[in-house]
C-alpha cells in the first residue's frame, strides 16, 4: 500500500520571500537525499476560502508504510525541519494509505 504524506505551512507574516524560496528549494532537494522518497511535489496555495491560511504545502509519496518510517529520522529530513520550523507559524501533517 501506498502512503502519502501531506504537510501544509503557515509562515510567519515576517517570513520574507527569500526564506521561503528557501524552504521550497530545500524540501525539493529531499528526494536526492532520501531514497525512502518516492514522489514528491511542493507548491504555494491556491487560494481557497476553506484553506485555515495554509501558505504551502508538499506531498510525499512512499511505497510502504516502512519507507515513511525510515523518511522520519532521516537526517536530511531533521536538517530541513531545524530550517523550516523557526519560520513557521502552524503546520498540518495528513498521512493516508492508498492502493494507488
């Protein structure tokens, strides 16, 4: 069974476009850094009235339930994190199993 991984952002209102551009080029680099990574894209909303703010957001896709617990403590996971979470203001993880 498949797993995506879904993670939305809300950055701080000081998080200037150079930080966030930087967040979009270190989440893009994960899959060269983690073989668990089968999939990934990245992107800024579209605004949705129902969208609770989220700026952006990315999606990983693994092929097992294994894969997405060997992603977890992978260090280039952690590294991007200590980057990523300073900016943030709230963030959202939804993690569902599919058959395709």
């Amino acid at each position: 069974m498949l797993m995506h991984s879904a993670v939305l952002y809300k950055f701080k209102p000081e998080v200037t476009p150079e930080q966030k551009q930087g967040v979009r080029d270190s989440v893009s680099a994960l899959p060269s850094q983690v073989p668990a990574i089968q999939h990934l894209i990245t992107g800024e909303t579209v605004y949705n009235h129902l969208g609770h703010g989220f700026d952006e957001g990315v999606i990983c896709v693994f092929e097992s339930q294994a894969k997405l617990n060997e992603y977890r403590p992978h260090k280039a996971l952690v590294d991007y994190q200590a980057l990523l979470n300073p900016l943030l203001e709230g963030m959202f993880i939804f993690d569902i199993e599919s058959s395709a």
